[in-house]
C-alpha cells in the first residue's frame, strides 16, 4: 500500500498532524483531546471535499465523530483494523431448467456498496455479489453479469449508446433469453429510448432497471426492482426496450414502460417513472403479470435482431419560453449543430422574434423538430396561425413524441441521413410508440390531492 | 451465587432493598435517556414537529431487507428481523408528514435550532463538544423507521454531573430523529403511524455506574431535571422515556427499552437482576449436562397436526385456528406466514426440567422461548406454545400427551415444546427453540426487552451491535465553531445541583424545588430575584406552589411575560400589601397579558387602603354576630377577619385589620 493510501482523503494540515503522528486510515487509536475527553476508535478515510482540520475517528460504539486535529494532545494506535468491505459473495448456483438472463451493467446504484472517500456508493455487480445480496435472484433464472462500464447516468452519452446497442445484440446472439440492464436513473428515460431505435426486432425483452434509494439501505427498492427486472427478462412477454420500476412507492409491483413513452417524474420518488400519453405496458408482481397495454411485440426467439447504433451527437433541446431570443438559435446554428428539437408551449408554439432565426437555421440545413412542453398531447400546428407559419418555415412536428425521446430520435436519423425529406419521414414514422395514433383517455391521469374522489382514493389504497 | 429459592417473587419497594443482594450479583446499570427537544419543525424535514393524529390520510407498504455496515459486516438483529419477514404498513396524514418521512425525499439540512438545543444539552451535562458533527445512520429493520435506519450523530462525550455524593459519567449525548409510533403487530404484518417521526430528540447515555434499582430511579429523575431546567424541551406524556441497561457478574448487557416512568424502573431493574442470575443458574445446570457450547443444542421437529385434529385442546385443532384467522381477517402472506395449519413438535434431547427453570417472578424459561417465538416467528396466539413440563390438564390429556411422545421417540431425559400456526412459521419457531437454547449454555443473551407494567419483561429484539451503524451519505458533516458554543453557553441557567443548593440554603422544600426545575419555574425564580430584587422565598412560593393551583384550573399562566413578573414584583416593592392579594391579581394578569400589572393593580383598588375602612372594621366586630354562641377562643376573630379583609385584601394588610380586631374585641375575648 502506498503512503498516500495510507491517509486516504487527508490534505493539508490535518495530513501533516497525522503523518507526525505516525497514525493512519484504520490505525485504531485512543485519542485524548486539550479538554481532557478520550476517543476510542479507528481513524477513517475523510472524503476530499470535507476540511482539512478534522480527523474522522469511527468510535467503538459504531459512531463517528471529527476531531480537530490541533485539540488533539495525545494520540496512541492500539491496533490497525483496515475494513474489508464487501457484500458477502456466494456462488450463483446454475439451475439449467431456468431461462438465462443477462446483466448489464453501466453503473448506477441497482446493488452497491459504501466509498469512503466520496461517501459515493459503488456497484455490487458479479453474480456471486449478487446472489449474497439478492439471493431471490437465484429461483429465477441462470445469471450471466457484463460489466459495461461504471458511469453515473448523467455521464452516458452517445458513445457509451452505441456500445451498449452492440453489447445486447452480442447477448441477444449469445443466446439470452432476456436482457436486464442496470442503469442510474436520471437519464434511464433517455437511453430507453435510444435503444428503441439502435436495438430494433428484439426477439426477447430488453429491461433497464435502477433504483431510487441507494441499495445501501434497508428500505431500499433495489432489491426489487432487480427482482421484477428479472423476472420480466426471464419469463416476460414483451420483446421490447423497456424500463421496469416501482408502480407506486409501496412494496408492491413495478410497471413496465415502453422506452419511447417513459419519463421520470420526480427527484426522488420511488414510483418516479410514468407512461407518458399511454397506459404502461404491463404490471410486474412476484406472482404474475398483467397486461395493461395489448399493442406490444411478442417474445419470438425466431426474430433476428437488428442493431444500428449510428449517430450524430450534434442534436440539442431548445425549452422555449416567453421572450427567447432569436440569437440562441443562431448560435446553435453557427456551433454547427444539425438538429434541433423545440420543446414549445401549447400546442407547439415560439414567438414570433424566432421566425427569422428558424428559418435561417432551416435554409442552413439545421433540421428543427417540434414537440410540446406540456409532455401530454400533441403538437398540432394547424391550429393557430403562429404554428401555420411555422410549418411554412419547415419546422416539423412530431405529434405526441417526448421532447427527449424526439432528441434521441433525431441523432439517431442524423447518423444515417442529412436531407430534410427523409429526416422528416423518418422522424415521422413511428418505429417504437414514440408517435401513437390515439390518445387514450387514461393515457392523461395526473390525479389531484384535496378532491375528495381522489382522495377516497388514496386513503383506501396504498401509494 | 444466589439460588431461586432465595430470590423472592414481588418486587415492592420493601422486598427489593432487604431480599437481594445487588453488590453480591454485581449489578451494574446505565441508561440511555431519550428527551424530545422544543423545536417547530421536525429534525431533517420542515414539518411541524409535536403535532399528533389519531388518523390518517394514506399509507404505504414497504419491508426491510439488512445492509452491510461501513466495516462490511451484517448486524446480527438485522438478520434476525428479516427473517421475521415482516409486512410494514405506514400510516401517513397530511398535516404531519411529507415525502421526507416516507423515505421518498432525501434528508434537508439539519434544523439549525435542534443542534443549539441539543448543544445546550450537552453543556447542562457537563459534555465536551464535538469538534465535528457526522450523522450517522443506525439500522432499524423493525420498520419503526421507514429509511429502515434513524439518522443520528455525537454532538458531546465525557459529560460528569454530581450523584449522590460522587460522579456520574455521561458517555455521550447524540441528536436523532424520533421514530414512529406502533399502532399494532399482528403475525407478519406490523402498522405505524407518522406523527411523531423525524422530531428532534436528544439521547443521554450514561456509564454503567448505577448500582441498585434505587440509583437507577434517582439518576433518571437528575437527567431529567437537567434536560428540563432549560425549557426548551418537551415535557408530557412520550417526552422523555430511556432505555435501561442491565448486566450483572457474568451476564450481558440487556436494555430494557422505552421505560417512561423513574419509579417504574426501579422495579425493571430489580426483576431483570433476578432473571439474569437465574438464567446464569440454567447455563451451569446446562453445563453440568455436557451442554457447554451453542452447537451441543440439537433438536428435532415433527409435524404433528394428526394427533390433535380431535383434541379437547381447542388451540391444536384446525378450526379454532381457522375461528381465529377470520375473526381478526388476517390474510395468507400478508399477516399469516406460508403454508397450511400445523403443529409441530419439537424433541429437546437432554433437556428435561430445564423449560420450567424459573427466570422472572413467577415465570420461567418457557417463557423466554415463547418471546422469540412470538417475536421471530410472529406466532403471537396466546399462549405461544405448549410444553412437556407443564402439559394442560383435560380429559384425553395423557392419552394424548403419550402419543405425542412416542411419536416424537421423546424418552424421560427429553423436553418436548409444541407450537401451531402456518407451517412456515411452525419451522421458524422450532429454530428460535434451539437458539434460545443455543444462547443459555453462554448464560444471558444481549438482548432489548420491552417493559410489562408489573416490573416484568418479554424479548422484543436481539441487541443491536455496532454493525449496524454507517455514515448517512445525504448529510455533510457540520463543523462546531467554538464562537457558538460560547454563545449557547452564556444564557444557560445554573445546573439543578447549584439551584438546588441554593434554595435549599434558603428553607425551599425540596417537593418545590423540584417541581420548580421540572417544570421551568425555576428560570422565573431566578429572573425576578436577580433582576427584580424578589423574596426568592417569596419567588419559589408563588412559581413552586401557588401557580400549580392557577395553572390547574386552566387560568393561562404561561401567557404572561418575563417583562410582566418582573413589574408583578416591582408593584410589590412599592405596595407590599398586594402581596396578599397575589392570586387576584395574577388571575388578571393572566386574563390580560398585554395590559401593564401597575394598571390591572389600580383597576382592582389594590395598594391603596380604602377610605373609612376603619370604621367599617370595628363596626363589623360590634354588629356582626356568630351563628352559634359557644365559638372557641380565637374563632371569632378568624371570622371577622374573614369578613374584613374579603373587602380589604390586597388594601390594607392583614396584621393592621388583625391589630384592629384585636384592639376591639378586648375583653370580649
């Protein structure tokens, strides 16, 4: 172990004290401070974006405490007692009767163990660690776990897309006969919908799962999110990118959404991810399944898959708001992006200032999309005069598509074509749900507390 | 040692003290003291804290599942509740809760004013501040809190305070959030409410210096009245309430946990002394057996619903057990375990006399088993379970009991339990038999017991370790800075031990003194003495004792000002006589809080003596006339001042209307 190791997290003078004192992370020690109070404990890595004056002491009794290293007068090791932390790691026993289900991993809390040094989680991923911490798994299926790579949602990106579509269509020929794909959640909408064009003809489902208490804790829905993630892989029937969490905040079902229709909802939540225009695709229990939504594509192992991970990156959101400028979308143009999804009020509308600027980035090849920032309903520029011209400066308008799907989408059609016409049929042209026909009338339930149905409601079910 | 025959079996005050030799077992107590602290909003959230409903508006279900501590291993209570494998439902109104409780919402900062109180706390005990403040999370997989750990963190360590003529040491002061509040634990399904949830408390954890269930009682009764003499901590019914630690010589550490009451303690510890010495007994009786290590327990369980189907005993058979599922509508994987009705019987081999060994007054280790059983196997019908030593009396009960024992091979070195339920709990149960078993060969468990009201008390949970603590990685630590823990220090009152001192010194009965510490009069006395120039007898009279009486009768005492006792004891200063008429006049002021005490005093009369009040008086003494002749000496006197000073009190002083009387009575007495 280095010497650097050896004080992990220490800077400045608190590092200096501990380096005079020959005491380091996991020495366990008896400290007396100038009041004459003694601390018995190991002393623990300090995460590096706390102060440089305290020293982190894990006291006997499980609490931790910081001392600031200049009361510190006396301090003895009476012993060393490094932590092995880890999450005990049992093989997974293989049961050929059961389906095989894959794990992809790509980072993201699904099962994770404590950092020291940033107080972040870190992933729990083999099998082995798994089946120690979700022995439940091993009654459902024969678990193969492929490390992807170990970012934070916020850091998936195109590259990282396209990997993964490969990553699937590589399990998918290996034999899978379902594909669970562990992910952070902040951005699991994103990359759910993405994959709904790279990953096309799935003959098996595709489920991404996450959680949203940290599987560090008792309460956590890790647990059972990966749970019904698996058994929606395993035994489920819908081959399609789906993503799978807690239906309400209760221990009870998850729901399974269609990558292009899904959206989360809340920070923090654990039932965060809602069907957006549509009802979700199916209830997950660890019973049963229920259909909830008939227009899906069946599990057929005949199917071939087809993977088409093209893209370009150079595709961008505008959320239009009330006194934009036009300069924005000018600069957007002379940064070279080539495409451009508005999020726009109503039914699809920006200003009128705009209309200048949309329509030299429109002659400048920059393909302009519209989708509405309401999520509900369509973008139906017909209407009004405003979304007519519109129209007339070649804006396109996506109906129903989700602003982020609808920017997914539009690296996607990028990466295999520039001209306007086939962008547009392309981007028009559902391939997974993101464009639906009908709206249904259940498809919009945002149910209000106080009214008294909806609160008869929430009183005699649990949330 | 002690053997049972010489332990009596009540635990009065009388028998404790002069049956049992404390010093002799080696008892050693500490206590865990829990003081909820006076903050408007709760710990980590922004709602109101101290707001309680008996209903609710929604609620969630959820379960527990162990994690690993920072030092990577599990908590043995963790495993133990999650074998229990409990169904926890929430009970949630929207006046007391938001998302923060329901663990759908991270942690905010921690309310500002709830760490000063807590330091302030920590100085009234004598506590060195931390330097650094981490919270920490400490697993609890009971479901009591719905994150499934409480956040709480070390703000002082090392505190001493004066006892009965020495020191007692307090180990550490922490700030945590409260729990919920149980609303029922029926099988595998345990419900609770909200309310109380995330409010601030404060937990005192003293050294085990305590020597006998007295100290106990005196210890808790100082800690209180330290937390108190600051007024900003709550008082009433769920409060404060502590956890009791007991060991004796060769035991462990048992807490007994969530004692309200100092007097109710006492009798705790008394009883758990005795159980921790007889369950010592049992593990030498074990040992003499060859039964010396945890693996040398071995049991054997049959399923056994056969031979009861027709029983007399009523509990053994299908369909009482079944009268009982519907009666209280449990459900089948929900409050019910798995699997269908089954008794099982478990074979002891060796163990015969053991399950009637006696622990508690007029209990015996049956009774510890049945307490796992009920709590780990949530086999919670009454009774628990059925034994070999002690079989019920009925009819076929021989014929029975025999054919329970040739079916289990059960030969006369053998004890045999029978328990009933759905089987996967059945199996559970048979389990907990032999860790029970397993456990007394070392003697006590570590265990957390809950309280019965007689002094008793039953398992609730294996001990928590330190395993089950790790860092909250939602909060920051939070830096102490010496400049505010100065500031909080200076307006602190004198500790308990001084005042009392001092109001001792001055005659104060020691009932007054107390009540005034505990009930925050104190902070008055003090206030009108030093900065009014007040009596402090006078002072402690009226705050320790006659405000009791105000207060009782619902008058708002509390709603007058410092501002205004203050000026209550100037006009006293000025016109002594008002004195005398003090309950009058704080009965107004209490009516009035915002109007000026010299005011209310001149609209009641008081200070001035009326005109022609002399006359009045002697013509009263040569008019008025007892209702019967022969009135004792003085009899008259004590009426007519009656009469008087009904008129004059607060006017004109009682010895001056006295003197008059006198002065006119002369001869006539």
């Amino acid at each position: 172990m280095s010497c650097s190791d050896e004080l992990k997290g220490y800077r400045g003078r608190a590092r200096q004290r501990l380096g005079e004192w020959g005491v380091r992370v996991w020495s366990d020690v008896r400290v007396t401070n100038t009041a004459g109070s003694v601390f018995e404990g190991v002393i623990l890595p300090r995460s590096e974006t706390f102060d440089d004056l305290h020293l982190v002491l894990k006291l006997h009794n499980g609490y931790n405490v910081g001392v600031h290293v200049d009361r510190i007068s006396t301090i003895e090791e009476i012993g060393y007692r490094e932590a092995v932390y880890k999450i005990p790691e049992k093989e997974f026993p293989a049961r050929p009767d059961l389906p095989k289900v894959t794990l992809l991993g790509t980072g993201g809390t699904i099962a994770s163990r404590l950092d020291y040094r940033t107080g972040a989680v870190i992933p729990a991923f083999t099998p082995g660690e798994l089946y120690g911490a979700v022995p439940e798994l091993a009654d459902l299926c024969n678990l193969t776990t492929k490390k992807i790579f170990g970012v934070f949602s916020e850091n998936m990106s195109w590259p990282e897309y396209a990997t993964l579509a490969g990553a699937i269509g590589e399990e998918i020929e290996a034999g899978a006969d379902g594909i669970v794909i562990g992910h952070g959640t902040d951005t699991m909408g994103h990359t759910a919908a993405i994959l709904s064009f790279m990953v096309q003809n799935l003959p098996v489902p595709v489920v991404l799962v996450g959680s949203q208490r940290s599987s560090d804790r008792p309460s956590s829905d890790a647990a059972l999110n990966l749970i019904h993630a698996v058994r929606a892989a395993a035994y489920g029937d819908i081959a399609e990118v789906q993503i799978c969490m807690f239906g309400p905040t209760s221990d009870r079902y998850a729901l399974l959404h269609r990558g292009t229709r899904c959206r989360k909802m809340h920070s923090s939540y654990r039932s965060t991810f809602r069907t957006v225009g549509d009802t979700p695709l199916c209830l997950v229990s660890r019973d049963e399944f229920t259909i909830l939504n008939g227009d899906y594509a069946r599990r057929d192992s005949e199917r071939q898959v087809r993977i088409d991970p093209t893209y370009d990156d150079r595709v961008t959101i505008l959320y239009y708001y009330p006194g934009m400028k036009p300069d924005l979308v000018d600069a957007l143009v002379d940064r070279g992006y080539r495409g451009i999804v508005i999020a726009g009020t109503g039914l699809g509308h920006v200003n009128k200032p705009l209309y200048p600027a949309l329509e030299r980035a429109v002659r400048a090849g920059v393909q302009v999309m519209m989708t509405v920032q309401t999520l509900w309903g369509y973008a139906q520029m017909y209407v009004y005069d405003t979304g007519r011209d519109l129209l007339d400066l070649g804006v396109v308008p996506l109906d129903n598509m989700l602003p982020e799907t609808a920017l997914m989408k539009l690296g996607w059609v990028l990466g295999h074509t520039d001209q306007h016409a086939e962008v547009k049929r392309l981007m028009q042209t559902p391939i997974s749900h993101e464009i639906t026909a009908r709206e249904p009338h259940n498809g919009y339930l945002i149910l209000q507390g106080g009214l008294p149905e909806v609160e008869d409601f929430i009183t005699s079910h649990w949330k | 040692m002690l053997t049972s025959a010489d332990v009596p079996l009540d635990v009065t005050r009388r028998t404790m003290s002069t049956a049992f030799d404390y010093a002799a077992a080696g008892l050693k107590v500490g206590l865990e003291v829990h003081q909820q602290l006076l903050t408007q909003e709760k710990l980590f959230c922004r709602c109101p804290a101290g707001m309680y409903t008996s209903q609710h508006d929604g609620s969630v279900l959820r379960h527990m599942r162990p994690t690993l501590s920072e030092l990577g291993e599990y908590d043995g209570t963790a495993l133990m509740e999650f074998k229990t494998k409990k169904n926890i439902i929430y009970l949630l109104h929207e006046s007391n809760v938001c998302t923060y409780e329901m663990d759908d919402t991270p942690p905010f900062l921690l309310n500002p004013r709830a760490l000063d109180i807590a330091i302030e706390q920590c100085l009234m005990l004598g506590c060195d501040i931390v330097d650094e403040v981490h919270i920490a999370r400490k697993q609890y997989l009971d479901g009591s809190i719905p994150t499934g750990f409480q956040r709480t963190a070390v703000v002082g360590v090392a505190g001493r305070i004066p006892f009965q003529g020495r020191e007692l040491t307090i180990t550490q002061v922490t700030l945590e959030e409260d729990s919920c509040r149980e609303v029922s634990d029926r099988g595998h399904l345990i419900v609770w409410r909200t309310d109380r949830l995330g409010m601030p408390l404060i937990e005192t954890v003293t050294a085990p210096d305590l020597r006998t269930p007295e100290e106990v009682e005196e210890a808790i009764l100082l800690i209180g009245r330290v937390c108190r003499s600051t007024g900003h901590v709550r008082v009433g019914i769920g409060a404060s309430r502590q956890d009791v630690n007991v060991s004796v010589t060769g035991g462990r550490r048992v807490e007994i946990k969530g004692v309200s009451k100092a007097g109710w303690a006492r009798k705790l510890v008394h009883t758990e002394a005795i159980r921790q010495v007889r369950l010592l007994e049992l593990r030498d009786e074990l040992h003499r057996r060859g039964l010396t290590r945890p693996a040398d327990i071995g049991i054997e369980h049959f399923d056994v619903t056969d031979l009861f189907v027709a029983s007399e005993l009523s509990q053994l058979r299908r369909e009482s057990w079944q009268r009982l599922i519907d009666e209280e509508g449990r459900r089948p994987g929900f409050e019910l375990g798995r699997g269908p009705f089954s008794v099982r019987a478990v074979r002891l081999p060796g163990l015969a006399g053991t399950i009637s060994h006696p622990t508690q007054p007029g209990l015996t280790f049956a009774h510890e088993l049945a307490g796992r059983i009920r709590v780990i196997a949530t086999l919670d019908q009454q009774p628990t379970l059925f034994h070999s030593e002690k079989w019920p009396d009925y009819a076929e009960s021989r014929v029975e009991f025999d054919r329970l024992l040739r079916r289990t091979a059960c030969g006369p070195d053998d004890a045999i339990v029978v328990v009933w339920g759905a089987e996967e709990d059945t199996v559970t149960a048979a389990e907990e038999v032999r860790i029970r078993y397993a456990d007394a060969t070392d003697g006590v468990p570590h265990e957390t017991r809950q309280p019965l009201p007689d002094g008793r008390t039953d398992f609730e949970r294996i001990l928590p370790g330190p395993d089950r603590m790790y860092p909250d990685t939602d909060s920051p630590p939070q830096r102490l800075m010496p400049e505010r823990i100065e500031q909080l220090r200076a307006p602190l009152p004198p500790a308990p031990w001084v005042r009392e001192g001092r109001y001792a010194a001055a005659g104060i009965p020691r009932s007054t003194i107390r009540y005034l510490i505990r009930r925050g009069g104190a902070r008055l006395v003090d206030l009108v003495v030093n900065e009014g120039g007040a009596d402090l007898r006078r002072a402690c009279f009226l705050f320790g004792e006659e405000l009791k009486a105000l207060r009782r009768r619902g008058l708002g005492i509390d709603r007058i000002a410092d501002a205004q006792w203050l000026r209550f004891f100037e006009i006293l200063e000025s016109s002594p006589v008002i004195w005398e008429a003090r309950s009058r006049l704080v009965e107004v002021m209490a009516g009035s809080p915002a109007t000026d005490p010299g005011e209310l005093a001149s609209s009641l009369d008081l200070g001035n003596a009326p005109e022609g009040w002399r006359e009045r008086v002697v013509s009263l003494a040569r008019t008025s006339v007892l209702d019967h002749s022969n009135g004792r000496p003085g009899q008259r006197l004590r009426f007519l001042m009656g009469l008087a000073m009904y008129e004059l009190r607060g006017k004109v002083s009682a010895h001056a209307v006295e003197n008059l009387l006198l002065e006119e009575l002369g001869g006539a007495q």
